[in-house]
C-alpha cells in the first residue's frame, strides 16, 4: 500500500495513523504531536489542498489523496513563510507554528487577497497559547503579499540594539520545523517507558504484581520504587513527592506514578501497562483545604496538611478599618487553571560515561541536574542536561514531570529511553494555577484614598508542595496592589489536599490576589461616588512613595503614566473595566538569586554562554541584544549557545520574571569586560581562547526585615488595562499601557503581551479546570481555551519611566505581569455594564459562559 506525501509515493505496511506514520517513520518533524485529540492542530497538514488534523487520519483513508507537510513546500514559500513569520513577531515557544503556517497555505492557495477575518477563520482549528494570535495573523497577511506580488525577500540589517525590531534568532527553525523540541529526535536502541498511575487519588498500595507484564516480548524492565538507589522524594524546593509510590505507602493524586515500564516499541506501552497488577485500597480523598484543615483529618504528609503559612502586617489595619468612611468585604473564589502549553512534556535520557545526558524541554537545566541526581544517588556532576527547545511552559515545566522518568530507565537499563505524556496526563499530572479562597476587607476615607486591607487567603497547593509555598508569599506580598498606604493584615495559607498539585503558572500568585483587591476598589469606588479609574490614580504608588510593603518606590515607577495612557479609552467607553497591577522581577524576599553569563572569544565571535531557559519569550534574543547594545557590535559577531550544564553557567529558573532583569545584566558585566579590553587597543582577534566571567545577584531584604523601609524586590513593573464590553457583553477591545523600563525588542515585547491579555480573558471568561473527587475531568479542547476568532483588538501602550532601572540598560520583564490585570478589568466592565458584582472565576453569566 501506498501514499503520496510531498509528491513522492511512500509505501506503508501497518495502518496507523498519518500523524504517527509521518513522524516515527518518515521523520517529518515538523508536525507536531500536541494532543492526538484533534483538538489543537499542530499536526496540521494538507491533505487534496484541504488543512486537515493528521492525528484524526488512518493511513487506509488516504488512497488516492496528495498529503503535503511544511517539508513539501517550495523554497519560495519556506522563504517567505520563514522571513514573515520573524519579522512579525509571531514565533514565540513555536510548537504551533508549522501547523499554522499549514492553515495559512490552505487558505491562501484559494484566496491569495485575504481579509483579517478570512485569516482568523482560518487558524481557527490551531491553538496557541503563547502569542495570542495578534502576530500569526499579521505574519500571514504579510505572507499573501509577499506571495502576491513575488518581490524579493527584505535583507535582514545586521543590527540589534535595544529597542529595534530584530528577528528571533530562532524564528525560522521554529517556523519551518527543522528545529528540535525533545519528542522529534530519535535516538539509536532507542527504549520507551511510561508510568502506570494510581487507580485513585488517595488509596493505600497494598501489592504489585509485574509477572505478567514482564512476560511481554516487548517489555525490557518493571521499574518500582524498591528500584530506586537515592532518594525516593522529588521536589523543586521540598521533597515530599515520591517518584515511585512503593507498595505500603499511600497515594495522594490521581498524578501519582506506581511502576515504569520500558518497552522495546513505544506502541506497545499500553499493553504492557494493563498486564501491571495493583492492588490497592481506596481511601476518602480530601478534595478542598477546608477538608484538610478540619479536626481528625488525615495526614496527607508526615507534617501535617499546612504546607506554609504567611503573615504580613504593617501598621494597625484593624484600628484603620474601624475609623475607615467606606470598608468593603468580599469572598471570592478563583479555580484551578491549566497552563495547556502546546508541548507536552518529553524527555530521553541515556548513558554517558559513568553517568547520563538528559535532553529536556524543561524550565531550568540545573535544577533536573539536581533532582535526578539525588534520585540516583549520583553527584550532580555525573548529569549531563541540555536543553532542546521548549513548547512554552508558562511555570508549568518548572517541577519533574517525565525527566526523572527518563534518567531512572536509562540508568537501570543502561540505554537511552524516551518518556513523553499523552495531552490527557499532561493534563492531569503536572501542576496548575492554584485555587484560592480569599476573603478580602478594603477601607478608605471620605475622598477615596486607601488606608487599610485586612485579607485572608486559603491555597490550595495539591498532593505536592512544588512551588506552593513562594505562590502563597507572592500571593501575599502583592495583595495590597501598587498602592500608597500603610496598614495592612494579611495571612495567607497553602493546604495539601489530594487535589493536582499547584505550582508555578503565569502571575504566581498574584493573578488570585490582584484579583480580589481590584475587585474590591470598584465597589469602594462606588462607595465613595468616584470612578474606579480616579480611585486608583488617586492612590497609584508614584516614585519616592512607600508601597504596602515597605518598599520605597523608586525613580523608575512609572504606574501614573499607565493610568493616564488608557483613561480615554476608559472614559469614552459606554461599558469598561479597569484593572491595574505590579509584579517582581526576581525571586526578591532575601533569597539569593543569582544569574550567570561567559563570554568566550571562539574563532573570532563571541559566545554568550548562560543556562537561562527560553520557553516562549525569546531569551537568547534578549541576551544577544544586551551584548551588542553593551559592545556596539553587530549580531553577526555573536554565537549564543543553548543551555547546557556543560557549556552554560547556572542562571537560575526561568521564573518569577527575573530573566531579563538579572541574566540580562549578567551578560551587560561579562561585556563590560570585554567592552574594557577592546578600549586598552585588543582586538577580538586578540582576545581568542579566552573567557569573561560574570554573576549578578542584587540584593533583598527578606519578609519581616525591621527595616523601616526594606527592599523586597529588585525592581517592579507596572500596567493598566481597560477592556470595553458591547451592550451584549462581548469584549470588544482591550487598552494595555506597560511600565517595562527600556524596551529590548518592542514587537516581542508586544507579542508577549497580546499573548498574556488573551491568556487573562480566558481566566476571566471560560477557562475551567473542573475537579470530580479530586478527578481532573477536562480535556484540551474542552478546557475553555480561546482560539484566534475569540480575541477583540488589542492596543498596547509602552510609558517612559522617569529614570530607567540601573540594572540590564533599564529593562524589566514582562511576562507575567501580562496577564495579571486582565481578569478584574473583565470583571469591572460587567459590573459597569449589568451591576452584577461577579466573584468567581471564570465569570458567570456572561456572554461567554452562563
């Protein structure tokens, strides 16, 4: 039997799945493997001319029909693809792109002179969860013009200071699929495992029984926790997650994993997972943190079911709140969310001399080092991680999903071994946004001015601590909002319940709390008969003023000029909302926070070595661009180099937006040194072999510090959005100003942006993460994501702060304070519209979800 793909008639013994028969056979990796579900479309192809999911396509359908991949198109298309693609901004984790440049074809191939609308349509099967579709549409109009009228391609200048429009330096790989995400390479012996996960999310394991499913003629090896020769415990900061729960011991999500397979075939995995009998006793699950908290409740881990508990107070809030004009106090209650990133996760990982290389997509290259090194019971030098490129993570590739898997195949078996979630464990498995319970009190005088929060927060962290404790003191620490007062109450608490766990996810925290907060300065607003954008231009923390906190506001504080940007647009709406926000760059608190850059002088260029992860914002094109604005050099001169524990220096988590701040400046000091070498008369040439070292870590004052006025962060962004409902409530628009200091690259800088505002709109409005008994019980295409036809105009305003960020030529990240603001302006403008004060997320009763 045979099939025509890219023009060539290619034979086939099995009927599988075109999706699996293009990648593990023709290795045509440009198609992606997102869900399998028909949901996500980034295994677009065409088939007849027609963009179809290859996932849903059995090879025997296919008779007669011409299958054509991003590998099938012609050079001029690949160039014009590639260059629009860059030049627009619309690659960012690039997982999804190919597949959409395979919508774009099909489309354009019929209509050469596409509307903006006709684009939407169009991509409206692929999603993305990075770009908010803004760019990819962008780019695909500028593609049917360049397709239109044949003109030659634009030369790229070689130049990329700070604040130009510089191509990501992986743009084109990303966007013609040559480039490697973990799931596209095939190693030589290759093995495959995967976990079987406990039947139910809190039973005890009274046996495994591998007999049978050892008996397979593809099973290689069982792997349990008796096989395990470090340390049991898993953890980003605590170790309190088995990697194998052993037999005796207690499960405590549906996530938990209770043997490994390693199979010969990758397909044969399930039924040698079915032959594994477990036997198991099904104990009551606690589904919510009150269950946890309450008397005679199980205990979940051995201290307890309170994973952390902060406390910040400052000045007298009750003494505040009782002589306050106006107090408002809401509940609210905001949900689990799922990054639903468009990779899921993958790792291989295989013997290196007395120890592993581990190839991962993951968020920190040393921290794998470290946890797989402790799982094995081996010195963090004998793990060798690099890092391929990553699908987006949005935190949530910071914990151990499949890495340790990996390594402890390969380790037992002594060959490479790839592990890789299905789109629905992805969804169960890995962390998610936390659920918060928050009650929050907000006093203010005759006039509008804050004086006082009083607020009580209730986390939800999961089975797991994972990053649940720094999530609740981030949580807390920005509660109070960018605000100028001075008493506040605040304690907060992280439960372990049965639940998935909760981890790191765009905001950290803060996305929960902000939310409660502004919702609050609505109803004072109304209270004190003033508008919500005047209550918060009345107290917006402005330079030289003390935030809630403590913290002296310094001279690149620039909330004001976010507030004056959007007020137009707020005022001459019919129906809007309002939101303002801040957020760290850093971990900050007192915690050491170090980044690291080399630069080596190697045949004449420089390399810009440093661990720092991209998953999606671009950092090696920050980094290169932070070295030419430091040298005054062309890009051409600089070779960065991917992260690699035995090439690139520890440069911390990606996480916590500090990347920017702190690796940028990291590399700005190994250019300086560079910078004061070439000023003494060396040439480059000169300085061949050898290497600049540098390390940046700022300094905090940690949570409780006496200080009168301590430094909880090394710097803050700020920002304003207004959304604007129609008289039906649909969202017709959102206005965005941005305090990021010195813009590195103002289309990227965007594109992460539109990306978080669209990522808000579904917190606000439809995304849903429903938990039955502990149960997740949603799949990708029903978790509520929004697709290219739901996003309203975006306009984004960039303010000048009064004196820039000392640190990385004034830059600040972006990242998350995206998407922080985005969810209470939605829930102010249907306020305004129907006077129903909504406290819940997603919104109900809305146009979007009832």
């Amino acid at each position: 039997m045979t099939v025509n793909i890219n023009g060539q008639d290619i034979s086939y013994e099995k009927d599988t799945s075109l999706l699996a028969f293009l990648r593990d056979d023709l290795q045509l990796t440009a198609v992606k493997d997102g869900c399998s579900e028909g949901a996500c479309g980034t295994c677009t192809v065409l088939i007849d001319g027609k963009a179809t999911r290859a996932c849903l396509m059995k090879l025997s359908a296919l008779a007669g029909k011409r299958v054509l991949t991003v590998e099938g198109l012609t050079e001029r298309e690949k160039q014009v693809y590639a260059f629009c693609f860059a030049d627009a901004g619309a690659v960012q984790c690039g997982f999804c792109i190919p597949g959409m440049v395979m919508s774009a074809k099909a489309l354009l191939d019929v209509n050469p002179s596409p509307s903006a609308s006709d684009v939407k349509k169009a991509i409206r099967g692929n999603l993305c969860r990075c770009t908010g579709y803004v760019k990819i549409e962008a780019a695909i109009l500028q593609a049917a013009a360049f397709l239109r009228s044949g003109d030659v391609m634009p030369v790229q200048v070689d130049s990329a200071r700070l604040g130009e429009l510089v191509h990501r330096l992986d743009a084109q790989e990303k966007t013609l699929g040559t480039g490697r995400y973990v799931d596209d390479i095939i190693v030589p012996d290759m093995l495959y495992a995967k976990a079987l996960r406990t039947p139910y999310p809190r039973a005890k394991i009274l046996r495994i029984d591998t007999a049978d499913a050892l008996a397979h003629p593809d099973a290689v090896r069982i792997i349990t926790a008796a096989d395990i020769t470090g340390n049991p415990k898993m953890g980003h900061l605590l170790k309190d997650w088995d990697a194998l729960i052993a037999v005796g011991d207690i499960s405590r999500y549906v996530g938990d994993a209770i043997a490994l397979a390693v199979a010969r075939t990758q397909e044969s995995l399930h039924e040698i997972l079915s032959r594994i009998i477990v036997e198991a006793e099904e104990l009551p699950p606690l589904t919510n943190p009150q269950q946890a908290l309450a008397e005679g409740a199980p205990h979940l881990h051995a201290g307890g079911n309170l994973l952390k508990e902060e406390r910040l107070s400052r000045g007298d809030a009750d003494a505040a709140l009782a002589t306050a004009t106006h107090v408002v106090t809401q509940h609210y209650s905001l949900p689990f969310t799922e990054h639903a990133f468009m990779e899921p996760e993958c790792a291989i990982a295989q013997p290196e001399g007395d120890g592993l290389l581990l190839l991962t997509g993951g968020q920190s290259i040393y921290d794998e080092r470290r946890e797989i090194a402790s799982l094995l019971g081996l010195s963090p030098e004998h793990i060798h991680v690099k890092s391929c490129l990553v699908g987006g993570g949005f935190g949530g590739k910071e914990d151990m999903s499949v890495q340790h898997h990996a390594a402890l195949a390969a380790w037992l078996c002594r060959k490479p071994v790839k592990v890789k979630l299905t789109r629905a464990e992805s969804i169960a498995i890995h962390p998610k946004r936390h659920a918060m319970e928050i009650d929050f009190t907000t006093g203010c005088d005759a006039q509008g001015n804050i004086v006082a929060v009083k607020v009580r927060i209730l986390s939800d962290t999961g089975a797991y601590a994972s990053l649940g404790g720094p999530v609740l003191q981030r949580a807390c620490t920005h509660a109070a909002g960018p605000y100028h007062f001075e008493n506040i109450d605040i304690i907060g608490k992280a439960v372990y319940t049965n639940n998935p766990p909760g981890g790191a996810f765009r905001g950290f925290g803060v996305t929960q709390s902000a939310f409660a907060m502004e919702c609050n300065l609505n109803l004072l607003a109304t209270k004190v008969g003033i508008s919500p954008w005047e209550i918060r231009y009345r107290n917006a923390i402005r330079p030289g003023q003390s935030l809630p906190n403590g913290q002296i506001a310094d001279e690149s504080t620039a909330l004001v000029a976010c507030l004056l940007a959007v007020k137009d647009t707020y005022e001459s709406a019919t129906f809007a909302g309002i939101a303002t926000s801040f957020k760290n760059a850093g971990l900050g608190v007192g915690i050491p926070d170090t980044s690291r850059c080399i630069l080596s002088v190697e045949q004449g260029r420089i390399h810009i070595r440093s661990s720092a992860a991209c998953i999606g914002q671009g950092m090696a094109t920050v980094m290169l661009q932070m070295a030419c604005e430091t040298l005054a050099l062309p890009p051409s001169k600089f070779v960065v180099e991917p992260p690699d524990t035995a090439r690139t220096p520890n440069a911390g988590t990606t996480t916590a937006s500090r990347q920017t701040v702190l690796t940028g400046e990291a590399v700005v000091l190994a250019c300086q040194q560079i910078k004061a070498r070439l000023a003494l008369g060396d040439s480059l040439s000169s300085l061949e072999g050898q290497e600049f070292y540098a390390e940046f870590c700022p300094p905090t004052d940690p949570l409780g510090s006496d200080k009168p006025h301590p430094v909880s962060h090394v710097a803050y962004g700020y920002a304003a959005q207004v959304v604007t409902l129609s008289e039906t409530g649909a969202v017709t628009g959102v206005h965005c100003a941005y305090d990021v200091g010195t813009l590195v690259n103002p289309r990227a800088c965007e594109g992460q942006i539109e990306g978080g505002v669209v990522m808000g709109l579904g917190y606000a409005l439809t995304e849903d993460y429903p938990l039955v008994k502990a149960r997740p019980t949603a799949k990708l295409g029903t978790l509520g994501l929004f697709r290219s036809t739901d996003v309203p105009p975006i306009k984004i305003s960039f303010v000048k702060t009064e004196k820039p960020l000392s640190y990385a030529h004034g830059s600040k990240g972006v990242g998350e304070l995206a998407t922080i603001p985005t969810a209470p302006a939605v829930q102010g403008a249907y306020f305004a519209l129907d006077g129903n004060f909504r406290t819940s997320l997603p919104l109900r009763q809305t146009k979007y979800r009832k």
